[in-house]
C-alpha cells in the first residue's frame, strides 16, 4: 500500500524556540516500512498544506495516517482528514498519537466518517495490522487500541521489545529544519518510554499506564550512532531515572567514540540523586537540560503532586550550574494568580541565572486535573489548549491576565533573547550563520510579533467549530478520581507484548 503520514503544524510554543522531528510518526513509519508498505511522511511543521494536496494529487496514497500528540492540533486534523476524503474518496484516514488516543470518540464525531479509525497508544505493532484490516476490507474493530465509529477493539498492548522499534529517520526531509536552541540542526532520540512517577497535570503516565521500559545500552547507541546532525534532543519523559542504563549507555558511546552535544529533560530528584551519570554525560557533550521544577512555593508542588520538596529543587538547580550546564526550567502559571503572584514570579526569575519559562495551567485529557476541573472550562476550542493561552477562569480580568502572562514572558525572554543575550551569543549565531543554519538566528526575533496580549486574547473570540468535549457526568461524580478512567495502556495490560 503506498502510504502518507503526516504531522500537522507548528503551535506557537515551537514557532520560537525549537522545532523537532516527528520521531513518533517516524516509528510508526518504520514498523509500516518493515511491513512491506511504501511510505512517505509530509511534516506540515515546515511543509506547508499546499503540499499536502499536492502530495494527494501526484501520489495517490491509499491510506493516510496522521499524527495527534498535541491537542491545539485537532481542528486542523480533522479538516485535512475531510480534505483527504474529498480529494480522494477511496483512501482510508486514520490518526493516532497522544492526544489522540485520549479524545478518539470526538475526533470520530468531528470527522463525521472522514477518520475510518483512532489507533490508540503506541503505534508500531498496530499499525500494519490497521492497513492489513483495511486491504481485507473489514475487521478494524476487532484490532487492540482500534477505534471505530462501529465500536471499539480491546485496549492497546505495549511492545515487548523496543530494540526492534527503529524510527525511519529517513522519511522526515528538510531535517535541517530541526533545532533546539543553538543546538541547529538537532536531531531526536528515545532511550525509554514512560514514567513511574503520577504529576496530577501530566498524562504522560496515564498514556503509558505508569510503566517505564527501556531499550538495550547497545540499542540506544546503535540509534545515536546512525544519527548525522551533530546534536540530539533525548525526549525521554524523564531522563536516566535508572543511572545503570544510562551509564551502559554512556560507556556504549564512549566505546563508539560518538561525538555529539545533548539536550535532555529530568527531573530535580533524578538528578540530585543521580550526579555521577550527569556528570558522565557531560564529558560526553550534554549542554543543555530542562526541569519542570513547576512551581516555586510547596504549596504548588503539593498541588501538583510533583512529589519533591522546594530544597530539592534548590539543590538541582546548583548541581546544573556545577556541572557547567544551561538549564531551562518550566513555572506553571494558576489562573488564580494576582499581579502581585506574577510579580513574585518575575522577581525569582530575574535572580536566577537559569532560562525560565511560563506555561499556563491546562487540565488536559488524560490528566487527573481533567476529571476536577473541566466542568469549569471557560473556553473548549481545542486550539487554546496550548498551555499558552487560558481555558480555566481567572481571578484577574482574562485580558488583564494576559499582560500578566505576556509581561512576564517578555521580561523572561529579554533576559535570554534580548540583545544582551545576543551579544553573548554571537560567536554562535555567526557560525550557524556561516554553515547556512538561520533557524537559531530567526529564533532571537521572532518573540514579540507571536506573544502579545491582542492575539492571545483575540484568540478567544475565533469561531469555534470543533469543542472538546467534557467529561461524561458519571466520571465528574468521581470525587478521588479514579486512574482507570485516564489510562490508554492500562497497568495490566503492560507488557503483554504484541
Ligand atoms: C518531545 C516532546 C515535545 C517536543 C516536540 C516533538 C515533536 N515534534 O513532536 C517539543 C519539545 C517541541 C514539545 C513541545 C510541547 N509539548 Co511536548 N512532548 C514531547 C514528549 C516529551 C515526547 C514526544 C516524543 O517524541 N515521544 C517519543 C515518540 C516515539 O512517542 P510519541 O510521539 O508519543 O509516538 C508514539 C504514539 O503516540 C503513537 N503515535 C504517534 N503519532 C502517531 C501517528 C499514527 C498515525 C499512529 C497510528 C500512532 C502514532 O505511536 C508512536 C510510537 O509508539 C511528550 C511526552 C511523551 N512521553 O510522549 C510531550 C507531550 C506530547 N508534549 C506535551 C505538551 C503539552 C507540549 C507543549 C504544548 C507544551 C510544553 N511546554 O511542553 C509544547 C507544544 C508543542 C508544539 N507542537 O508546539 C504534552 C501533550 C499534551 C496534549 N495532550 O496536547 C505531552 C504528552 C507531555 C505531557 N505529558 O504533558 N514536546
Ligand atoms: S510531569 Fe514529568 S515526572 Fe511528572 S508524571 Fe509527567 S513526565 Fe512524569
């Protein structure tokens, strides 16, 4: 079967400060490839849709597959999938990924029969045996993590071996495109999959049910080896929690003499905890780290049973700077703060030398903050759930929330992006600049024409023609909610292979 993946395109979050390769999308693509399928992947992050169609027209894909991680993306899936159907009325649509797998039934419905099927969880395994179900013409709602307008299949199964999980970088174009920083080209990379620890605000335990699987040192290498870009982002929810793996990791690469500069994210506790395999990895060419410390008060951290105390970020934060690394940090914005909050937050962060970031507070699907606050949504058009914009109600008036937020994203900008910043920065900008990488450059300009108060706010009164839905009214009755209402793998159905 000749068959189309597609990752739609970018939110505002990677229109500044990176751009990544679709190494999900990549994976399904390799597992459909190793089955015997002829496959093309069209990443709308730096295609454009003119090229989708084109894309249509010349190759006539028989199935297409898209890619769902981020909800802001669902509106433009569903009207691409409708597209699809129009222009191509023989071709089977089916989408996949983490948000996906959480809203599959309202995806169905928005669709209205342009989707064939939600493939829920990971999609390596299942994926062939959907194209399989396809060419037979029947049995789509009988397959593990299937989801169809008729019904559903039992639920998704992990893979018992992610060695065998190669993803077909090959298919993704225009890698140049990808950039993390200065770290321009980067390319990615998974060393595990999952997290043992329950953020209420996170879903990426409740997508994985809580498991954490690992691929072999050897894998892992072997992967990193076959990588061309000089640096690699490691996507692991939360890296080396394991410091043995990550060591026979590191002794692996150091065997294979690899050269190249890294960027993870962990987590404070891991990483105080576990030094020695940092400081490994920074010998090796690890630069940069991001920690979503989340909050800077332990009244937060409890509220989003972040499970460390504030010492322990303290902590971390000097481990980073000890062991000579760039550290960005993640604060998570409550609508319920005042000027005064915002205030405080700005303060912290001007006196600290780490790059801090703002996110707004969004209970997502999957999430346990989704059971105990959705019923409270000011807004569920999909595209303001970006952790930009605001979906729960404020304290502040929502536009003087806004100033707040952009304030203090510009002022925390400024401080990394600005010209002082630059100045810092320049010897590297010129390199990237002399080997025709501009991705970091165009970076450092782009902040103010995206984040300000008119658009964010603005954004509010777009016509909303796909809204999330809420949760069912049994589940909101739920007062500790319960997990295997969020699961997508659940816990019992881990490692029961393929
Ligand atoms: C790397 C990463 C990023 C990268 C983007 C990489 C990219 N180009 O896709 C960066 C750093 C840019 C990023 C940014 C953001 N991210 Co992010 N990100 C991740 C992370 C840590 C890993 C994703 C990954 O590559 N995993 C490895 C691959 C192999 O797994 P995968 O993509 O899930 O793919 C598997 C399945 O999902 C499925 N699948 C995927 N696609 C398809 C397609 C088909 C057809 C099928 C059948 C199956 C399938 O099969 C794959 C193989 O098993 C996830 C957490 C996680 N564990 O997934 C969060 C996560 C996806 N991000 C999240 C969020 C909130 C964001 C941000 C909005 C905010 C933020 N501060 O992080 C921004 C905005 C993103 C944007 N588009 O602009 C949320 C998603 C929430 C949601 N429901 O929308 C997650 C789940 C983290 C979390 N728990 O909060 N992110
Ligand atoms: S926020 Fe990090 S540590 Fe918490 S559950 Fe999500 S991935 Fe795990």
């Amino acid at each position: 079967m000749r068959v189309l993946l597609v990752h739609p395109s970018p939110l505002i979050f990677s229109e500044i400060y990176l751009r990544l390769e679709p190494l999900g999308l990549e994976c399904v693509g390799g597992a459909v490839e190793r089955a015997g399928h002829e496959v093309r992947m069209l990443d709308l992050q730096v295609f454009a849709h003119r090229d989708f169609h084109d894309a249509l027209a010349a190759w006539r894909p028989q199935a297409i597959g898209f890619s769902l991680n981020y909800l802001a993306n669902v509106p433009e899936v569903v009207d691409l999938a409708i597209a699809a159907k129009r222009q191509l009325p023989g071709t089977h649509v089916f989408v996949g990924g983490h948000s996906a797998s959480f809203v599959a039934d309202g995806l169905l419905a928005h669709a209205d029969g342009a989707i064939d099927c939600v493939i829920r969880g990971e999609g390596e395994a299942i994926t062939p045996r959907v194209l399989e179900a396809f060419a037979a013409g029947g049995g789509l709602a009988t397959l593990p993590g299937v989801v169809t307008a008729d019904g559903s299949g039992p639920p998704p199964l992990l893979i018992s071996d992610l060695d065998e999980m190669k993803p077909a970088r090959h298919l993704a174009r225009r890698r140049r495109k990808y950039f993390i920083g200065e770290l321009d080209p980067c390319a990615s990379i998974e060393f595990t999959r999952g997290c043992p620890w329950d953020c209420a605000f996170c879903s990426a335990w409740t997508f994985y049910g809580r498991s954490y699987r690992k691929l072999s040192p050897e894998a892992a290498a072997a992967d990193l080896e076959s990588i061309r870009e000089p640096s690699v982002f490691i996507v692991d929810d939360v890296a080396f929690i394991r410091p043995e793996h990550g060591d026979a990791i590191a002794a692996e690469v150091e065997r294979r003499r690899i050269q190249k500069r890294y960027y993870l994210e962990t987590r404070a506790d891991v990483l105080t905890r576990n030094r020695e395999v940092f400081a490994r990895w920074t010998r090796l060419g690890l630069r940069y780290m991001f920690l979503g410390l989340e909050a800077i008060d332990e009244e937060g951290l409890k509220a989003h049973r972040k499970r460390v105390h504030l010492g322990e970020n303290e902590r971390a934060l000097e481990v980073a700077r000890e062991l000579g690394l760039v550290v960005a940090v993640n604060i998570i914005a409550d609508p319920d703060w005042d000027e005064r909050r915002f205030e405080i937050v700005r303060e912290w962060a001007l006196s600290v030398p780490e790059i801090v970031h703002l996110t707004v507070n969004t209970p997502y699907p999957g999430t346990e903050t989704w059971l105990t606050d959705a019923r409270r949504f000011i807004t569920r058009d999909y595209r303001l759930f970006d952790v930009q914009h605001v979906v729960l109600p404020t304290r502040l008036p929502l536009r003087r929330y806004y100033e707040q937020v952009v304030q203090t994203q510009s002022i925390l900008a400024r401080k990394h992006l600005g010209l002082r910043a630059l100045w810092d920065t320049a010897g590297i900008a010129l390199r990237l600049l002399a080997q025709g990488q501009t991705n970091f450059l165009r970076m450092l300009w782009k902040f103010g024409g995206l984040y300000n108060v008119d658009r964010l706010y603005g954004d509010h009164e777009r016509e909303v023609r796909y809204a999330l839905r809420l949760p069912e009214r049994g589940e909101q009755r739920v007062v500790r909610p319960s997990r295997d209402d969020l699961y997508v793998h659940h816990p019992t159905a881990v490692a029961a292979g393929s």
